[in-house]
C-alpha cells in the first residue's frame, strides 16, 4: 500500500509565497509506483490552489487524524460546501427522505438456505478506517476529508481537480448501449438495464478489494451509475457511487468510498464526493473519500460494501444509502435537469483507465485483478442487483445486457440465483499475453 512517508517532512518544503518559484516534493516512491516527482509552482499558483482549499476546507467544529494519514473534518451540516451552490441558497437540508424504498416479497427461507450450501465466507459491512481510533464527529456535523495542496498538485490543474475527464469519444455500440468510451482510455466490464423504462433508483452490494494501478493518473472503480439524458450530446446527467482506487486523487492505494455527479456530460458541472457544492451530507459516520476497510483477500475472506441510490418521491432529491440502513446524504432536484424527473438507465460494473504507457495496454487492474471466471473468492462480484420503480419499491432486475470492450484484459459474466438474485462477477489483470 502506498503512504505518506513524513508529514512534517512534507510540510517542511512549503516556503513563503513572495518567492517566485519553488520545488514541491509531491511523492515518495512507494512499491512499483514511482511517485517522486518534482514540480515548478508559480506562486500565483499556489496563492490560487490555497484560496480555492479554503473555499473547500470550512472551519472544523473537531479534526480526527486517520490511522492512513487522512485528516477528517468534522464540519457543522449548515457550513459543508454543497451550501455554497447558486441553486441552494435558498436550499433547507432535508433531513430524512419522506419514504425509504418499498421491498419487494422476501424469499422464502427454504429457498434461501438452499443456495447457503456452498462454503461461502462473507463479511458484509466493510467500514471505515478513521473509525479505528474510536473517535466519532458530534452530532450536527458532518465528517469531510480535508484536501491539500499535494492534493490539488497531482491534478492536471486546478480546474480538473476532482473532475472525472469529459466523454468525448463515442463507442460503437447498439442504440440502447450505455454511455461508455474506450477511445479516450476508459475501459469497462459492465451490466445495464434498457434505455426505454423510468427508473427511480437502484442497489447493489458490491465485494472491495485494492487493485493495483501501473501509473498515478490512471484508477480502477467499481459503482453504481444512475443516468439520464443524452449519451451523445451535453446534457447528460449521472449520478455515481462506489468505490475506488485513484492515486492522482487521493496519493495512495486504498479503496475508496466514493460520490460523483454531473449535470452536463463531465464538462463543467459535478466532481467526486464534497470536493465541489453539490451532495448535501446528513451523516456523521460516514467520511465520503475515506479509505474503507478491512477488504477482500484471494481466496480468504470476502468483504462488500451495500450501495442504494434513489429518488425521494416527494422531494425529488437522490438520496444515498449505505449498507443497511445509513443515510449518506442526496443530491438535491435543483442539481439535475433530466434526473429531476427520473432515469432511463442504470450501469453497475468496473471501470479503469487505460493511458497506455510505453505503448502497451495498463496492467492497471479491475476488480481483484482476475477474470470473472475464477468465481467467487478470486474474481470481484456485485450482487443483489435491483432497481426502484416508479411506485417506489425496490425489485430484482432480471433483464440486464452485460458489456467489456476487451475481454481478453476484462471481462464479465453475470447470473441469477434465489439468494444473490441478478449478480455477475468481472474484471481481470490488464496487460496480459492476450491482451498486449
């Protein structure tokens, strides 16, 4: 895994903004990544990155410091920096959705146990890891990872930091496809639903591990995308969480619980978690960014996360849940201009960043870094895969396309059984023989 190896040695080589320029030691060389690196910054730069963390990083009520070297602000829910959005000024924090999702009929239990034979070892409710020192944010605030400088410095600039790149390129695919590019680098192993039904939500359970990633710009995901509008134009509008990977990002290894939102196709509008306004937290366990932990091993025990995204049928607003039965927070009606009625498709599945260097495919991996043939214990799988219908119920989506643009880096295969319901597993190594 890759840390910080000294923070004041870090701090050590902030100077003064009246100089000119200066040398930023970003990285440090940590397992096959090589993250030294040094970086003229004009001071005018830094003055800019420095105003705009300060617009980010509001006053804490307490500071809790992660065993992983993350600092995590505990922010009082009327200063976080959804807040300070044009569209929400105005804006009352809602503090519960008026309606949770309807379930539909439970399994019977014979049904259920019959599929328990098998010798499987799971332990739901991967958590948290800034929760390991005990210490919790009060009530009325709201836990937000604090970003740096370094942070800032790793992006491409600072109007990329914490941008997901815009979708330029299309795939060819089929009419009802998803919205899914592997011309600007992006590969996927993915499940969807049709583009001809109103959605009002959906979840899965998804299995955690920590893929490795060959260069710093490059990440590996694996989340819910709940879309709307047009897949070829500007306004298509996506709501997305899971977890990731993403050096660039967040300066380590970890897999991370994740949020991301855009309005207008990844141009201008949306960013990952809280690092712009938008998503309004009401939860005060958990930190959006934190690294999530323990995670899945090959072979040993297996550890997944619970993802629900859906539409208050009141309100309008996307609610996020997490696990069983925790509120995250939602992204309000006024974000959106197609998902402030419903969505037409819902994605669930992996995604890497292919950058090619030195001209040959990523070892970048997807998922736990093996095919979805090795099955459960070694391959990644999400499961339980459902989505809300227009009266508010969850149900088992039984009709799904699958999609991999290369399967001989990575794959998917997906399946359906009484206690799983529709599931799938996928991802894979990268660079392989077969996929040079």
């Amino acid at each position: 895994m890759l840390k910080w190896n000294d923070k004041r040695g870090f701090q050590a080589l902030f100077v003064p903004l009246f100089l000119a320029f200066f040398f930023v030691q970003n990285f440090v060389l940590v397992s096959s990544l090589n993250y030294t690196k040094y970086r003229q910054v004009s001071s005018l730069r830094l003055e800019r990155i420095q105003k705009h963390l300060e617009k980010i990083n509001k006053p804490p009520v307490m500071t809790i410091e992660s065993p992983d070297g993350d600092i995590i602000d505990c922010v009082h829910k009327r200063r976080q920096p959804a807040l300070d959005h044009p569209l929400l000024k105005n804006h009352k924090i809602q503090r519960v959705p008026s309606q949770m999702p309807k379930m539909k009929k439970a399994l019977k239990e014979d049904e259920a146990s019959s599929e328990r034979n098998n010798e499987r070892v799971i332990i739901e409710g991967a958590w948290q890891m800034w929760h390991r020192n005990g210490t919790r944010c009060p009530k009325g605030t709201v836990p937000i990872r604090r970003s740096t400088e370094h942070d800032v410095l790793r992006a491409k600039s600072l109007f990329d930091f914490g941008k997901k790149q815009h979708r330029r390129i299309p795939l060819h695919r089929r009419a009802d496809a998803p919205d899914v590019v592997s011309g600007n680098g992006h590969e996927h192993a993915i499940a969807y639903t049709g583009s001809s039904q109103e959605v009002y939500g959906a979840r899965a359970t998804i299995n955690v591990w920590d893929p490795s990633i060959q260069v710093v710009n490059e990440f590996s995901l694996s989340q819910i995308w709940v879309l709307s509008g047009s897949f070829d134009g500007s306004d298509l509008n996506s709501i997305e969480a899971g977890w990731q990977v993403s050096p660039e990002l967040y300066g380590d290894s970890r897999p991370r619980l994740f949020t991301y939102w855009t309005s207008d196709s990844y141009q201008a509008t949306g960013c990952y978690n809280l690092l712009c306004a938008g998503f309004i937290q009401t939860n005060s366990r958990i930190a959006i960014g934190a690294a999530i932990s323990p995670i899945s091993t090959y072979a040993g025990n297996q550890f997944d996360i619970t993802i629900l995204i859906w539409k208050d049928p009141k309100l309008g607003n996307w609610w996020m849940g997490f696990g069983e039965n925790l509120l995250v927070g939602y992204w309000p009606a006024e974000l959106f201009t197609h998902l402030a009625d419903h969505a037409t498709m819902v994605e669930w599945g992996g995604e890497v960043v292919n950058s090619r260097a030195n001209g040959e495919h990523t070892s970048t991996q997807m998922g736990s870094g093996h095919f979805a043939e090795d099955g459960f214990g070694k391959a990644s799988y999400f499961r339980n895969l459902e989505i809300v219908d227009s009266d508010n119920s969850l149900s088992s989506v039984r009709d799904i396309s699958i999609l991999a643009e290369n399967t001989n880096c990575y794959n998917i295969k997906n399946s359906y059984n009484n206690e799983w319901g529709t599931h799938f597993y996928y991802g894979g190594p990268g660079r392989n023989p077969q996929c040079p």
